[in-house]
C-alpha cells in the first residue's frame, strides 16, 4: 500500500464547474480534471512497511515521526496516518 493524499483547494465561486465534476462524477481524473484549482498538494507517503512502532523510534531518533501504515483488522479498515508533527 502507498497511501498518500493529493488535494486541490479551489478559493473562489468562479470555478463552479470543477465543484460540479467533483460532486456529480465520480470518474474524473481526480485533480487533472479540474480547471481553476489554484494550489496543488501531494502528502508525504505512508508506507505500509512502516508501523507505529517504527514511526514513533523515528521520532525519538529524529525528532520527526515518519507516515506509517496502520493493517486492516476484522472490525476495522486499513489506514495511512500523519502524524501531527509533521510539516
């Protein structure tokens, strides 16, 4: 698993078509689709060879705690986390 987020922020009432293909179809082409977003972002990746245990001996090595991948359980889906640390 790389899980990573890429978002767009579209800032003003201008852009109303990009809301649009957003809300109605959901086979865009994620940000590529969209026309007026004016910023761009991608994350930091979230190994899934990374666990918490792994992440937090980073952070008292480094001072900075690394993305890690939290396994799906029977009860619960699989999930990528940031820590809050991050910049």
């Amino acid at each position: 698993v790389d899980a990573c987020m890429l978002v767009a922020a579209v800032e003003t009432e201008i852009w109303k078509e990009d809301m649009e293909l957003l809300e109605k179809n959901q086979y865009y082409n994620g940000v590529f689709d969209l026309n007026g977003a004016a910023h761009v972002g991608r994350s930091r990746t979230a190994w899934a060879n990374v666990n918490v245990h792994q992440s937090n001996a980073a952070k008292r090595k480094t001072g900075k705690a690394l993305p890690y991948h939290v396994k799906k359980t029977w009860n619960k889906s699989p999930r990528a986390i940031w820590p809050e640390d991050e910049d």
